[in-house]
C-alpha cells in the first residue's frame, strides 16, 4: 500500500526538532548570562563584573561563554539595547494622550504617573542607565549616550508638531527635547535610589511636575531668533 512505505523524511524531521533544540538551549542560555549580569551589575556597575562570576552565576564554563557573546561589553550592550526598550516604552506612553484634548498640565500630571509606574516595573532597567552612562564600560556609555540622543529626536519631532511651535529652528526643538528627556532619565533615576520609599517618591514626583511645568511655560514663549 501506498502508505506502508517507511517515510524518507522522517530523519530530516527529526533533525530539525534536535536542531531547534539545540537553537532553544542556546538562547535559553544566552538570556541567562545576560540577566546574571544584570543581576551582578545592581551591586555595583557592569565595570566590576567578571566573567567569571557571571559563568558561576549561569552554571556554565568560561569558554562556553564565548559561543554566545563576544566580550561582557558585548552583554553590557545587549543590556542597552534592552533597557533603552524600557526608556522609550515611559517615553512613548509620556507622549500619548489618554483624553481627546488634555491641557499641558494634564500632560504632565499624566506624564509624572506615567514615569513612576514604569520605573516600578521595570525597575533593574533603569537601574541600568542610571548606573552605567556615568560608570559603565565606554562602550555601555557611548551606546546609551547614542540611544538617549536619538529617543531626544524623536521627541523634538513629535514637539514640531504642537501648536506654537511652527516657527521654532530644529535647534530648539532639540534642546527642548533634550531638557524634557534630561528630566524625565534623572527622575527615574532618583526614584529607582529612593527603593520604594513611599514619602521619598511623593517628593521625587512633587518635584518632577514642578519642573516640567517650569520648562513649559519658558518653552510657550518662547520664540526662535532665527524667526
């Protein structure tokens, strides 16, 4: 019978299930080692970790490290692009209304909330910048340097859309974009040093709103005097 024949597919099957095992494993793997040194990295910065302590911390031998990355700067980097994630998600909910027309000051009131919640849940990421765009590795530094710069022109695109600000040069809506980012990364900042602390963060807060109502209202009279 036409169905009795044994299946000459059968052992291509069978090596692409062992395949992508194999592919299942190996990123199973190389998530771990870059958690762990994240992990390593809170109780200090990614400077002072070795590979070593990050093989032991994964259960894995130094040389295995190598089939995955390259360096621990290549991980430091890979902690970047994934904590740069995190920024632009508060950044990008920061810039969505939730009603049809808010005020600016609902703008920032949401803005601020907005800003807590998401350092509340994705706390070891911000943690990240905080510590290592002052101490990382150069390497860690400049990637979040250059991932930082270009979430700021993203903003000053969003902002050229606003009203009032038609006539502004692209250099002003740069530094805009920049103070508002500055603004909101060393918030985050503070609030992930202030570990939860319920009165500490009501000021953090307190202060963030202050500040960006402060920027706004030099920001809508302002004029470019190149206009």
């Amino acid at each position: 019978m036409p169905g009795s024949a044994p299946d000459a597919a059968s052992p291509a099957r069978s090596e692409d299930v062992r395949a992508e095992s194999r592919g299942e494993r190996k990123e199973r793997t190389r998530t771990a080692i870059v958690a762990a040194a994240l992990r390593l990295a809170a109780e200090g910065t990614l400077s002072t970790v070795s590979l070593r302590q990050v093989t032991r911390e994964v259960g894995i031998v130094p040389t295995a490290f190598y089939r995955h990355f390259a360096s621990l700067d290549d991980v430091g980097l890979q902690l970047v692009d994934e904590s740069l994630v995190s920024l632009r998600a508060m950044l990008r909910d920061v810039r969505r209304p939730e009603e049809a027309d808010p005020t600016f000051w609902d703008m920032i009131d949401r803005s601020v909330d907005v800003l807590v919640d998401h350092v509340h849940r994705r706390r070891d990421h911000f943690g990240f910048i905080a510590r290592e765009r002052i101490a990382g590795p150069p390497p860690v530094r400049e990637a979040i340097r250059h991932g930082i710069e270009l979430i700021e022109r993203e903003l000053a695109t969003d902002i050229a859309r606003l009203p009032g600000t038609e006539d502004w040069s692209a250099e002003d809506l740069r530094i805009l974009a920049n103070l508002i980012v500055t603004s909101m990364v060393s918030r985050a900042e503070q609030i992930v040093a202030a570990a939860g602390r319920r009165a500490a963060e009501e000021q953090l807060a307190a202060t963030a709103r202050t500040q960006l109502r402060m920027v706004l209202v030099g920001a809508l009279h302002w004029r470019s005097r190149d206009t």
